[in-house]
C-alpha cells in the first residue's frame, strides 16, 4: 500500500523497554530461519519442560494431586503460553504435524520444515530432561530405583506414550490421526482472516482446542498428536529405561510420529473444502463519518 | 450505505492463504443453502466426533479419568470451536432447536429449517459412529461382548440419553425444555447486537452457556438439548442395541426431539419480552476530531 | 457532545432482528424503573433457576456429579450470563449488596434501590421454586419423603446457607461480610473506566470474581453474598421444611441478610480510598494522522 | 507526541463516579512511590487474604471440597483480580521476585523496589492473618488445640511451604528458581507491546500463567514462586507454631525467598535472548481512507 497516495493512518507502536532495546540492538538475529529456529527449539523445550512437570505431577502424585482436569487445562495453558512466547517469530508450531500442514498450505518453505522438526524434537526432548531433573526426588519416591515401562510403579509414561495391551496398533494409528486432525483443523479455522478472530486471541484459542481434545480423545494414548512431542523425550527414556522404549507393543513408537503428520494435512484441508472455500465474501466493514445532522460529511477529496 | 455521498473509511480485508484461495476459486459453492447445510453437516459431524468421544471417556474410564467437570469443559469447547468452524457460513447451529427459534424469529427461512434439521440429524449419527470407531477397543475392554442399556457394562448412554427409572417422562419433558430454553435465551441475549458483544467473542460465549447448563441440568438426562444431538446417535444405537433404545422408558425418545423445539422459542421469545424489547436507545459512540488545544476540529465539510 | 461543532465519527449500529423489532415497538417499556425492575426480577429469577440447579445436582448426587469445581465454574457462568442479560436495562445487580454499594456511590437511586431488593428477593424465591420442580425426581430418589435441615438426608442446604455447628455466628457474620466486601471491590474495580477494561468484559469478570471467591470462602457457609440469593429461596422453604430454617442456629437466618449490606459498602469504599482516588490521570490515548513520510498531516481545521 | 502539529485524535475517557471523584479530590496521593507503595500494600493483602484462603478450603476439608484443580483455578483468578486492582497505579507486582526483574530491566528504581519488598511482605503477612479468622472455627475443627507443622492434623502449611522429607533443599532451590524463572519469562512476554497483546487482558493471562504452573510444578512445594508470599505469613507462623517454621528441613526458609529472585531474572532475560531481541520490526497497521470507488482519498493536506 506505500505506493498509494491515500491518507495512512498509521498507528505507531511505542517501545519503551530501552534495557531490552539496547541488547536487542546488539544480538538481533537477522536471518529468519535462524532466528524462527531458535525460537522453535526454545518454545518447544518451554513446552515439554512444563507439559512434562504436569504429567508427572497426575502420574507421581497417583492421581491425587493432579487429575485429568489439570492435564487437561495445564497442557492448554501451556500450549497457549508457549505461542505467545513465539507468535511474532516462528509462529509457534513445536509440533511437526503443524508444521507440515502448513508446508501444504504453502507457508512454510520444505526447508524450513525440515529445521523445524529436529529443532522441535531436540527441544521436546531438553525440555523432558529439564523436568525430570526437577521432579527426580518424587521418581524416587514413587519408583525407588525401579525404571518400568509397565506396572504399579512405571514411569516411562511421564515422558511419552505406551498403549495399554487392549488397544491395537491400527487404533492408535487412527487415534493420532485423528487427534492431529482435529487440531490442525481448527488451527486453520481460528487463522483464517475470513473468520474474524483477532490475532491476540489465536495462541489462547490454540490452547483451547488441545484441552477439548483432551476430554474427548486422550483415553487410546494421552493424546500426543505431535511427533516432536512424543519422539523427543522418548529418546531420552532410552537412557533410562532402555530399548524396550521402542521395541514396546510391536514397535509402536513409530506411530504417533508418522500418523499425526497424515492427520494434520487431512485436517487442514478438509476445513478448506467442508466450509473455508465456501465463505461468502464479507461485505468490508464500512464507518461513515458524518456531520452533526447525522448526515454524510464530505471531505475535501481531490480539492 | 453505498448510495450514500459520505466518505467511507474502509477497512480492507488481507487474505493471504494463497494455495487455498486456488482451491477455493474452483470449488466455491454459490448456492447460499447448499453451502449452509454442507456447514450444518460438516459441524454437527464434528461436534459429535468430538462431543461423543467426551462422553466415551468419561463411561469407559469408569467415571476415573473423564469427570464430570470434563464433560462440562468439553462439550463447551466443542460448542464453541464446531460454531467458529461454520460462524461465517451457516452460523453454527448443529440444533434444529436452535433452528426452529431463529425460524420463529424471522432470521430462517422454513426451507432451510426443514433441510438443517436433516443435514444435523446425519452428521450427528455419523459422527457419533465415528468416535465409536476410535474407542471400539475401550468399548470391548469395558463391556466385552455385551451392548446393554442398562446395567454396571451399560454403553448405549454414550450415544444419547437414557433416563433412570425415577425420572418420569414428564420430569424428563420440561427438563428438555427448561435447558433448550436456557440455551436459546443466551443465544439472543449474545447475538443481540443492542448487547454490544463483539462478533468473535460469540462462539465461546455459546460454549460456555452450554458448560453452565451442564453444571446446573444435567443429572436427570444429561443435557442433550438437541433433537438432532440425540436422535441421530439414537439411530445408530439401534443397529447396536436392537430396538429397545426407542422403546426404553415408555418409548422416551421423542421427548428430547420434541421438548426442545418448545423451549427453544420459549426462550427466544421470552428474552424479548422480558429484556430484549426494553433496552433503551443508546447513544452512539462518537469520537470527536481534536486540534492540539483540544478543540473540536473543523473539516473542510463542503468545501 | 452534541453541543460541540468538531467533526463526529458516529458509528452506527445496525439492527437486524426485524420480527423482533416489532414486537419492541409494541410493548417496549420507557418508564427506566419499571424496565429495570423487570429485568432485575427476571435476571434473578434466571440466576437461581440455574444456580440452585448447580447446588441440587451437586447435594442429590451426593458430591458425584458435581464436585465444588463445578459449583465454583457454574455459579461463576450463571452470574455472567444473566448480568450479560440485563446488562443494557437494570445493569444486572441481582444482589441488594451490589444495589447498595451503588446507592453509597451515588449510581442508584433510593427509590430505585428498594424496588430492586423487592424483586431481587421475589425472582430469587421463585428460581429455586422453578429448579425445586425440575429436580423434584431426585430430591425423592435422595430423601424419599424426608424433608430435613440437617441429616445424611438433608435437602434444605440446596436453597440457601445453614452454618455447620462449629461454625459461630460471629464467624458467619464476618464470613459474609468479607465474602460480599471482596466482590464489591472487584466489581468497582471492574467497572471504573480509568482501569479500562471493555464494558463487553465486564459481565464475565463479575463472573469469574465470584468464581474466585467459591475457591477461597465457601467453605463456612457456601458464599452466599447476597441477601436476595439467601433469603428468597429460604421463605420457599419455610413451606417445606417448617418454621426451623428461620431458627436454626440461634436464628442465623438474618446474618447473611444484614453482613452483606455492610461488607459491600466497605469493599466499594475500601478501592477508592485504597486505590482508586490515587490513580494518576492519564494519558489520552492519542492517534496521529500522518502522510506518505510519515510526517504529521495538517489537516484543513478552521478552513 | 505533544510537539508534532499533526491532527490528533484524542479519545476523551468519561467519568461517572461523581461521589467518588469527590473523594479522589481530597484524597489523591501525588507521590508516586507513596501511592505506588499503598497499592502494593493492598494488593498483596487482598492477594493473600484470598489465597490463604483457597489453601486452607483444600486442607481443613481433607482435600474434599476444594481439590487441587481449585487451587490452581482460585490462585490464578486472584492474581488476575489483584492485578487488576493495582493496574493503574503500581501495575501489580505483589512479588519482590517480579519487581526485582522489573529492577533489572530498567522499569524500576532500586529505591521503589527496596520499599517494594517491605510494604509486599507486610501485606502478605497481614492477609494470611485475616485468612486465619475468617477460618478460625475450621482451624479449631480440623485439628483441636494442635498447631503443628507436619502430621495428620498439621496446619502450618495452610500458610507457607513445608516441603517433605523426601524432596532435598537443593531440588527445593531450583524448584523455585524454575517455578518463577517461567512466571517471569510469560510475564514478560504479556506485557512485550512488539507482541501485541492488549493491556486490559494482562492481568487476566498473567494469573492464567500462575494456574499454569500450579498444574506443573506445584508437588514439591505448592509453588510459592513469591518472597513476599512464603517470607509474610511464614512470620505470621513464627507467633502461632513456634520457631520450627524457620528451622524445618534445615533452614529451608530461605530458599522461597532467594531462589526466586535468581529465577525471575533468569526468565526475564532469557525470554529477551531466545526470542524478544529477534522479533522481526512490525510493518505498522495501516488504514487507508478511501472514497466510494475505493480509490484512496486525499485530504486536503498542507492546504
């Protein structure tokens, strides 16, 4: 629009961190992927550090000082928190399944996409360690030294998924599919500028849908739905607890990796052809400026 | 207001998602009822994959992981994401009750009312076949073999409503209405735009009426407030559970089909009479142009 | 303003609600007390019609259904829904403690104020009336035919607030004291135009106040805070259960009529003289208009 | 901006509150560190006086009627509320662990901060006194004439932290360093303007954060994350449980009260270096005034 000879009303934004504005000056990083990619591994590590305490807190606490409420509501939080920390940056994926229905969509460049899922996954997996660092004193009293991936004292399932024996590989396959597709599908819907939700909104509604998921898909396998989320710190249980972290119910660990990146790309598509290709166009939003009479005013164009 | 000589400030609408607006250009559907009932079809498809899968976990877990409040939580976020997914297309009502309030009110023509109430009733029974899909193994692990309505491994009551034996069905009748009616009433109250509540904001505000109808009406059936919510899982339950989920409790099931459609307009109607029609005139918002002294400012009005 | 010759942006709200429009030609109310008084009864009858809903299925349940959290989320979304309700008419007090914190700030008048605590108490009275009656199934299935106060089998607790008897009066004076004296502030917090929240915020804030104080002092009394909410559905009960919920606990009943009234003006006050009365005069929000260099834009004042 | 000669349009705030601006009148503290002071006084009363009393609603009633997902639901709506109380005067720290890292970015004079501190603390000790009478009766109920810091009847811990056996004083350190390090870090993402979040959702979503953490890391301590919070009523125990309450698990006292102070400003600037400094510079919003053939209009500019 600079090229438009129109009156701008331009609203400036005041800074007035200086301290900040200083160091800013000084290590602002200028190349967007590197600078995106930062804040990916950082906002995933943020993520997992504070997701993976909330785990814990409902799994070592036998259930009794977190329930599945504050799962619910402290991963939506987190969720939330975590893409504000980054909105103006990356975006805030930490989710390799995000991150690809939008390499569909044509915002993310492939190589972008492919930075941002190992950063993600080293971050989830820092961030897990982070928190286990923090609660290893209640690891202790909950397991003593046991470290089982089944059983009255397991805790592998702080750090990531394991289906319970009743539920096939094919069910969890269309668990995380689903799961994923749910969210991406409504991600679409709220970044949508056809829809009108303002974009300070956005993070807190992302954080939303992930705790609606939660009360309805999290029961198959604690609803990971991000590749990143579950792969990251199941590396890190490797040290702990051994290959049996992958080889467990005939080698699923692959599965809430690949099947979210299937279901976010058949979320987000399916919002285009089910209902965003077919919103009417908005009427603009029109403000008359008008005299005391209540009568249209005239302003000096083109004098 | 295009008729009018004013000078309009228009705020022009940047849409950005270019690979989509592709797509949309060859398959965006003009027809304003078929675009709607695809909306229609696609939500209550949705609200109900999503909505069931709540209550299934709340069932299956024994009531352990799924609570109560969950269901409340839940259900209200479902309401408030399925309602932003269709928000600038059919606005969201996944609810012939709902229908058949905006038809009194003049917002819905009787043709579009009668294909909602169909498109809704389908997308609620597939979608409710759908989350069953997803926990078919919880359902085996929890019932076996068994497909009861009632009993300790009873799992018709995840698809719809099945009143105890204490509840009369004239009990069950105005519980219906009394919560359709709640519904609808806050509907009006948020959509009036006298009320000043920004467009955005309705959805979760829908949401969150039906988390509180939940807190307060859902002990005697649970809340289904929706003909379609009910009969379209009800429909599927019949495939499963044989015949006795319509001849349940003296053939119960067209009370939550039925009782809504009254209490619907009832509360439509009734926020007009009592509030809505007796909102003073407000004083439009002015803002007034100022020089520096902070004197009102001449524009060369007529120049 | 009108007075002023400056250039007014006058933003025009458009109704659309036709049918809607007709009946308010017809039957609209000018007389301001009599409007409000309307609404104020109506708004109070809605609030305990759902508010003691959420009580009754927390106690008929016996804790299962709803636990406190639901207690604490419903009556917050009760009291945010019908003061979004009556937010245009009476403002939606529903509370003679609130209408008496405003008639000390010099908001309403005396006049106005005894009307509101007339019909606050009435819709009170009659919503948990409306509520007995939908839930009257269960109150059998809990209690057969006992109607008691206190007991395994005690109801009367769903209507209003009867002190355990560890609990003194005193004690029960300050509890409500402080309850309503935390609301008042907050609600005045809410409301001065200096702190600049959006009107359209504010019903949901009162909302959640009241949400906050469930979490903090419900525990003595179950945080009535509010003369109407108490002794409305208390006279019901009077025809249920006798002349003892007036006498018990050595006449208790007048303690959560009276605190109220001196714990709301206090809080009213306690914000200005703590905080309101310092806070320092703003800064106007301030826009410029400028050009294509972003230089400040004269425009043709006093041509 | 005052300089420039452009067109300024000021948006004039009414206020209302005539009986209360009479009092401003007469009252109004000009000094900003003596006004600033009172605030924080109040504020962190008010925050104590409700918080205290959301912790002891959990232990008085064996967990029974609040639960923890009430602690993190109460806690984080009394920031909210409290923060918005004190937003226009001293913003609302309540937390020398806050206004510390305000200290180091430059937003906060050593002098206010020091006095800070000690209006912060002596606030938080007074609340959690008021807390203790208004809970008196409880107190007596739960546990008799015992007033002991660990065991079935203790209560000590209705006030501060006392962490058990198994959780080490250096976990405690970094519990706390880490709890507060993330309040700081989202605290500072709020309220960065380059994120563009508006002002009057910051309290909301600062105590949203504070529920965050509640549900992550609140099993080892029940996070304080606040000097003024532990340190205030940690002395108010000092008169009731005796001197233990400084020398349990060996000094552990002073670890809330240093170790937040490390963390705050690890989160503060550690949301500068991993994302706030590499923000992107923000094309400012731009509003085209148009005409009717939706070509951009000139005003009469310099005329």
């Amino acid at each position: 629009m600079s090229s438009q000879q129109g009156v701008a009303i331009n609203v400036r934004m005041a800074v007035e961190l200086e301290r900040t504005e200083q160091v800013r000056s000084k290590i602002h990083i200028k190349n967007p992927l590197l600078r995106n990619a930062l804040s990916e591994f950082f906002g995933t590590f943020m993520l997992l550090f504070i997701g993976i305490g909330i785990v814990m807190q409902f799994i070592l606490s036998n259930e009794k000082l977190n329930t599945w409420i504050n799962i619910n509501l402290g991963w939506g939080l987190a969720i939330a928190f975590c893409v504000y920390l980054c909105s103006k940056t990356s975006g805030g994926h930490f989710n390799p399944a995000v991150s690809i229905a939008f390499l569909t969509l044509g915002k993310l460049p492939l190589k972008d996409f492919l930075v941002y899922c190992v950063v993600q996954t080293i971050g989830a997996a820092l961030g897990s360690l982070a928190a286990f660092g923090l609660y290893y004193d209640q690891v202790n009293k909950f397991a003593g030294a046991y470290r089982t991936i089944i059983g009255s004292k397991a805790t592998a399932a702080c750090f990531c998924s394991f289906p319970a024996f009743h539920v096939s590989n094919t069910t969890c396959f269309f668990d995380q599919f689903a799961g994923t597709a749910i969210l991406v599908l409504f991600v679409c819907v709220i970044i949508d500028k056809r829809n009108g939700i303002p974009a300070a909104a956005h993070p807190l509604l992302f954080g939303l849908v992930v705790m609606m998921i939660g009360t309805a898909y999290g029961m198959n396998l604690g609803y990971p739905i991000n590749p990143a989320r579950d792969l990251g710190p199941r590396i890190v249980t490797f040290f702990i607890y051994g290959s049996g972290v992958f080889s467990y119910h005939s080698y699923y660990f692959w599965i809430p990796v690949i099947a979210p990146l299937f279901g976010a790309v058949a979320g987000a598509w399916s919002y285009t052809f089910f209902v965003g290709a077919h919103i009417p166009e908005q009427r603009e939003t029109t403000y008359v400026l008008v005299d005391e009479a209540n009568q249209p005013l005239k302003l000096a164009a083109d004098a």
